[in-house]
C-alpha cells in the first residue's frame, strides 16, 4: 500500500525515513570497530617471547664487562602510561622521565681477565633500570631506576658487586640521562626536580583568545614535526616540567645545589672538575619548531655555580635553510676539549650556515680557554660542513667534514695546540663507498672519564676498526694506522664461515681483543682473541633463542638490474626445503630504498652471509614458519647520476629492481612469481604502496607507519631536500596516493596511533585509506593504540603478526592464478 501523508506529522515522520536511509546508505561496508587484541600462530608468537641477550657495557679501563639483561616486551597497560607531548619531547608527567622507556632488569658483573661472573646484589624489586655509566675509576656504575612516580639514582659498587639508591633525589630525566660522573670518581652531577616545583598549571577555564602567527617575508621553512607547542597553556606545562636544578651528590648521597633552576638541556663538567658547561632553554618558544630550535644560552660556570662567563645567547633558529648542507648561525657543537684541562672548543658557519652561499671556508674551529676571558682563538678552517673531533694531545688531534650534496668526506689531522701549523688531509672519499671505508680510530677513556685516541706510542700509531665491505660481503678488521705517513697496516681480518667484530683493545699494544663472534647458527657471544696466537677465549655462551629455528636456509644472492646495477639480497628458506622436492612457494619481499649519486657505489656488496640468522617479529623473517620463501633487504637503490637527483627517475628504479629480485629468486625455483607479497616499514611502506600502485609485480603488499601524500611533507623527505615548490612534479609522481585509483592489489596499513616521527603523520594512512576505499579496492587499516613509530607493547606486536600472517594466507598464499591486466596504466613491467 503506498504511504500517503495526510497531515504534517506524516511530512515529519517520512522525512525521518528518508534521512535514516540516506545515513544507512551512507555507512562504509566495514564501519570503524575496536578489534580485540589477536594472537598469530603459536609458532609465530613464540619468536615475541624469545630471550633476548644482555646489554654489554665495558669498563674504562677494560677490566670488565658489565652485562645488563633484557625483559621481555612491555605489555599495552605499561605502554599505555601517561605521555605529555611539548616542543617534539614525549615524556611521563608522573616520573618526570621517559615515555616508553626501554628498562633493563637484572645486571652481572663479568671479570674479562679470567671470566669469573659475579651477579650484582642489592638492585630494586622490580627492577627497571637505565643509563648505567661506569665511573672513570670504574669503581662505580651509576644507574637510573624508575618507579611508579620518580626517576631515582643508583650506584653500584663494583667491588662488593652490590647496588644501592643514592639519597632521596628525584632525577629530571626528559632530556636524556640526567647525571654525569664528576672527573675524580668521587661523585656526579645531577639534574633533578626543583624541591620548591609545586603542582602543574591548571589549565585555563577559557582561552584569552585565538592563537596567531605572522611571517612577514622571512624564509622560515621547515620540515614536518610531530608534538610542537600549540598554546600559552603548552609553554607553561613545559616551563613546569623540563625546569630542573643542577645538584652535584657525593657517592654517600650529600647534595648541594648549583646556580639557580632553568630549563638545561645539558651540564657537563670540564676535564679538571672547577667549571661546568651549562646550556639552557629559554623563550620564546616557537609552535612550528621543537625545543631543540628554541633560544639557547650557554655559559660556564664555576664549581659553585656562578656564572663566569656567557660563551652565546643563540636565537630561535628558525632560518635555517632546508638543505642537508645547512646549519645554523653562531656557535654550534660546544665542547670541552678532552685533552686540556678546561678549554672550549666549537665551531660556527662562515657562510651563515647556507650552502648556496659561495665560501672557500664555510666551517671554522675556535677555542676559548680557562679562565675564560678575551676573545676566542680561531683555529681550523674546513671547505666544508664540521663532522666531529676526536681529541688526542696538544700535537694530535683528528677533524672530519662532509659535503651530503656529492656524499664527499674527509678526515684531518692537527695540532691543537699549534694553530699556525696547516692540518693535513688523511682520508678522502665519498661516504657511499663502502669498499674504501678506512674504519673507525678506536679511543680509550682517561683517568678523568674523557675520552681520547688510543694509541700505544704517544700518538704516533692508531687504530682502525671497520665493517670491511667487500665483494665477498662485510669482514671486519684491526689495522694499524702510521700517523707520520698515513700507511696502514692490517693486523686482523674476520675470516669465513664466522663473522667477527671487535668491541675493544684490552691492552694499547693489541695483543687481546674482545670481539663477538655468531655464525648463521649461532648466536653472537663474547671471546677475547690472542692475536699473536689466534687463540679464542669464550666469555659467555647465551643460546639460539629459536631452537626450533636452527634450520633456517640463508644465502647471499646477486642478481643485476635491467640497467646493469648490481644487486644482492638475503635469501631465507625454511628449514628442510627442497625446491626440487617441494616447488615455488610464497615470497615475501621486504625492502628499504636508498638514495646514492653512483652506480658502482649501489652495487656494492652489502651484509655478511656469516651473520646469525635472528628470527624476530619486527621483521619479515617470522613468515619461514609458514612455509614462505623471504628475501630480506634487497638493494632497492635510487641512484642519481650525470647532474640529475636520484628521485628524478624514483618509480622507474623502484619497479626495475622489484622485478630484478622477483625474477632472480623465480629463477632459482624457490619462488611463485604469481605469489609474491612486498613489505616495509617507514620508507619501506613508502616504497611498498607506490609499488602497488605502478606496477603489477605483487599480490599484496604490508605497509607499516609509511607516508603516502608528498604534499604533507612539502619541505622534503628522507633524501629529498628540494622542496614540493621547486620539484612539484616529482612529489606529485612520488606519492602514491594520487595513484590510488592504481592500487589493485590487497593493501595493508598498520600504523601507530602516536607516531613520532617527522613526516609520517597517522592520518598519512588514515588519507591513502579512504582514498583506495573510496575507489573500491582492497584495503585494510590497522590503527594500534598508544604506539609510536616503532611499535612496544606485547600485544600490539601479536596483533601485527595476526594481521601480516592472516592477510598474507587469504591474498597471497591461497591466491589464485593471476589474471591479465588490462589497464594500460597497469600493465606488469617487462613481464
């Protein structure tokens, strides 16, 4: 019978009908749910409780080894704690420290002269221990441990192996550890919570009025940051929190205060203990700039507190320029000079910090020494941007600068202490290579805790410890480094079927070195290696965490590009496979881009097939259990050659290289080619949905806490420093989301509802979501509560395998045969 109103009630009544249609016509297929925590298979969930092996710490003087141990994961209630985010800083408003802190648990002593252990009595019920740092002495370790409502300090005695609280202090840790070791061992300087702090700001009833900002033609650009201040209310609360006061506390717990409360961002003391650096925070803030842009006085002090002189009021530095190159003005780097009493030393831009600037000199060293008067003595002059000093004698001392644009580095030497002595020039190289990387100087901590280049002659020999890159993968090693005529001389080599990697000189001659040493079956664990005899001394033993796993197949694979780059990956099988016996199966490709300015540079050889093989949950390699074939960290290069920038050509290399891995494992008979899954985290989801979207190469893809729309992050990404307005084209090409329409495979987007990293937004996946939704293709959006960038608690780590394994079964593992394309926009690459 048909509705017939007849009086303006019936008008009301079909009206809501109608609208009540509208609004159920409106609803997704797949309305927004709170999804309850799931667990994967339990041969997947028992690599998230595995054991972990201990933290290593070495002692100064190489007399122990100092191992911390680590708890299993976190569980969501801990996660979930109370997080304040003010000027790009997330921490506990309870304790005054850490969000989300990674705790250590239990801690041993291990004596590496004859390898005698002695567990450390006395710590904490439970324990939730950080920022050990052993005493110059090495006497001593301090320690943090947290507790419901405060961060307290710790110390243990090495030689009773007992640890004890050290008075009543309440630490301010959210600027990173919150103590340093006075040089004489005999106590440390501290930050801790004003006494006088009082209760936090009450958030204003009603705001004064709206929050505005003017720019009035001033480049101010910037690049996307997370948790910035929005209001007055925000610059009060950070006033309130990060405000501490400098106590310096004798090991028997007596503390007296230093100077007044201020926001420090760091106090160090200088080598001979009568000064102390101080740099502190000060307004204005800025709303689109975190704290580490924010104006910075720094000054010394003397021993008790009193200024004896301000070295630089610096400004909010929000001009710096977008590029890699650029820095900002004024002094920069400050540091005590390790190897004089109480000198200064830092460096400030010659060309006002802008690389487009032209400047035979744009980096110059000064030094400013005790009693802190006069004008600073320049120093070096570097043709390039400073990287770093390590400090030596007066006669000795190595400098580093770089150049990102031509990937260009250089190490100096010089003489400190003689400024009008020209430094000489010992290594130049371009930072990709690899193959010419010299190594790392190895350094030794003095009496007074600073640390110094170790050399057994009084600096006329050093020593080199690298990766070792080579054609036949990494191999770490020990050289000698004459310094008079800049010839090395080899003393070690890791050698196959092992992979060794030193950890430290036991003695300046070097005829002991405590190395670790893992296979692909076994994990890594500390030795001390005779190199006179090549005789190796076990320190510990910690077992496979996966036994189940030991049968895991690993191989090295090198396959070339359609352009000729050289490529190689890691291949995992599992274990008893025989592709022979039991044919293709599902691949999983999990990748990480990388920009380079040379081919030869993209083609090296990257990894070791001798490393262990540590099943984790992070990465892909938790899907051997399942019966997928997994090929982990393939190169993936994007390589800009002949005056053009590497993104110029990003789609097109992105697509050649996913078809070079897919055919090179097709072609060893492991892989499905019609059943292959692409994942990555971070840049790696980046890569995942652009592969998605230009190419037909792959079933599914995972894509965790990527970003997909280039216009959110218009003053550069990862690499990329030209911004949307002078490379519009390319971020248009580059962002996957406006080739959502394209994306017709099965997509997956994990990502953590507090994401903290630069760029990758939440609503990046919320956006490319809806966009491929909206569309009608396949898509799924996995938002984890209380997760940052990198995910912590227990159950969001199972919920994630669930999610990954349970998407990969139905789109990729019982896929059925795929069907031609017939998008000319889609067709499958050269396939």
């Amino acid at each position: 019978m048909l509705f017939q109103p007849s009086s303006p009630c019936r008008w009301r009544l079909l009206g809501r009908l109608c609208l009540a249609a509208w609004l159920l016509g409106s609803l997704p297929t797949a309305a927004p749910a709170q999804t309850p925590y799931r667990t994967p298979p339990k041969a997947i969930a028992d690599l998230v409780d595995a054991p972990l092996p201990p933290v290593a710490l070495t002692s100064p003087r190489r007399t122990w080894l100092l191992l911390a141990d680590r708890p299993a994961l976190p569980p969501i209630a801990e996660v979930a704690q109370p997080e304040l985010r003010l000027g790009g800083i997330r921490f506990n408003p309870r304790t005054t420290g850490p969000s989300q802190p990674a705790y250590l648990t239990g801690l041993t002593l291990l004596r590496l002269g004859d390898g005698t252990k002695r567990p450390v009595t006395g710590l904490p019920s439970p324990a939730r221990l950080g920022d050990l740092s052993w005493s110059p002495d090495e006497r001593s370790v301090a320690f943090t441990h947290t507790t419901s409502d405060r961060v307290e300090l710790w110390l243990l005695d090495v030689e009773k192996a007992a640890a004890r609280r050290v008075g009543n202090l309440q630490l301010n840790a959210i600027f990173g550890r919150p103590f340093v070791w006075l040089p004489n061992s005999q106590g440390l300087l501290c930050r801790t919570v004003p006494p006088k702090r009082g209760t936090p700001p009450a958030p204003p009833a009603a705001p004064d009025g709206p929050i505005v900002q003017e720019n009035r033609g001033r480049a101010t650009a910037a690049r996307t940051f997370q948790d910035l201040l929005r209001n007055p209310y925000d610059e009060a609360l950070f006033d309130y929190y990060l405000t501490a006061q400098l106590v310096q506390v004798g090991l028997n717990g007596q503390a007296r205060n230093l100077g007044e409360p201020a926001l420090f961002q760091s106090a160090l003391p200088s080598p001979n203990g009568q000064y102390v650096l101080a740099q502190m925070l000060h307004r204005p803030y800025s709303y689109t700039l975190p704290a580490a842009y924010f104006p910075l006085r720094i000054e010394v002090w003397d021993s008790s507190g009193k200024v004896v002189r301000e070295i630089a009021d610096l400004p909010l530095r929000d001009d710096i320029p977008t590029s890699f190159d650029a820095t900002a003005k004024g002094p920069r780097g400050i540091q005590w000079r390790s190897d004089a009493p109480a000198t200064l030393a830092w460096v400030e831009a010659q060309d006002g910090g802008n690389p487009a600037v032209a400047a035979d000199i744009r980096d110059r060293l000064f030094f400013l020494a005790a009693p802190f008067s006069g004008e600073p003595t320049p120093s070096v002059g570097f043709a390039y941007r400073f990287g770093g000093i390590q400090w030596g004698t007066g006669q000795l001392a190595l400098a580093y600068e770089s150049w990102r644009k031509t990937r260009l580095r250089r190490t100096w030497r010089f003489q400190p202490d003689a400024p009008d002595v020209a430094p000489t020039l010992i290594h130049e190289r371009s930072s990709e290579d690899r193959y010419a990387d010299p190594g790392n100087v190895l350094t030794q901590a003095a009496a007074d805790g600073t640390v110094r280049l170790l050399s057994p002659d009084n600096g006329k020999t050093l020593y080199l410890v690298g990766e070792g890159a080579s054609p036949e993968g990494d191999r770490p090693f020990l050289d000698r480094f004459e310094v008079s005529t800049g010839q090395t001389t080899r003393l070690w080599r890791s050698e196959a079927p092992y992979y060794e990697s030193p950890v430290a000189l036991l003695d300046p001659e070097a005829k002991r070195v405590l190395l670790t040493r893992e296979s692909p079956t076994e994990p890594p664990n500390y030795f001390i290696r005779d190199m006179a005899t090549g005789k190796l001394t076990a320190l510990t033993d910690f077992p496979h965490p996966t036994p189940q796993l030991v049968g895991i197949q690993k191989e090295q694979i090198r396959y070339k590009r359609a352009d000729g780059v050289d490529l190689t990956g890691t291949l995992y099988l599992p274990p008893g496979y025989d592709p022979k016996r039991d044919g293709p199966l599902p691949l999983m490709l999990w990748a990480y881009p990388q920009e380079f300015v040379s081919a030869a540079a993209a083609g090296q050889v990257q990894g070791s097939p001798y490393r262990f093989t540590r099943v984790s949950y992070w990465g892909p390699l938790f899907l051997l259990t399942q019966g997928y074939a997994v090929l982990d960290d393939p190169s993936f290069p994007i390589i800009g050659e002949g005056g053009r920038e590497p993104n110029d050509t990003y789609i097109e290399q992105l697509v050649a290289s996913a078809k070079a891995a897919i055919d090179e494992c097709a072609r060893r008979g492991v892989a499905d080619p019609n059943r292959v899954a692409v994942g990555g985290h971070s840049y790696g989801a980046f890569m995942t949905a652009n592969l998605l979207a230009h190419s037909r190469l792959f079933r599914a893809g995972i894509a965790r806490s990527g970003a997909y729309n280039r216009t959110l992050t218009p003053f550069g990404f990862q690499a990329e420093e030209r911004t949307y307005w002078q490379a519009r084209e390319i971020y248009q090409r580059m962002s996957p989301f406006n080739y959502a329409d394209q994306i017709r495979s099965p997509l997956l987007l994990i990502h953590g509802e507090a994401d903290d990293n630069s760029g990758t937004f939440p609503i990046q996946s919320e956006r490319l979501f809806q966009a491929v939704k909206g569309l009608g293709g396949t898509v799924r959006l996995v938002m984890l509560p209380h997760e940052r960038h990198g995910y912590r608690a227990r159950e969001s780590i199972l919920h994630m395998l669930w999610e990954t394994h349970t998407w990969l079964e139905e789109h990729v593992k019982q896929a059925k045969p795929l069907e031609a394309e017939t998008s000319p926009g889609n067709a499958q690459p050269g396939r």
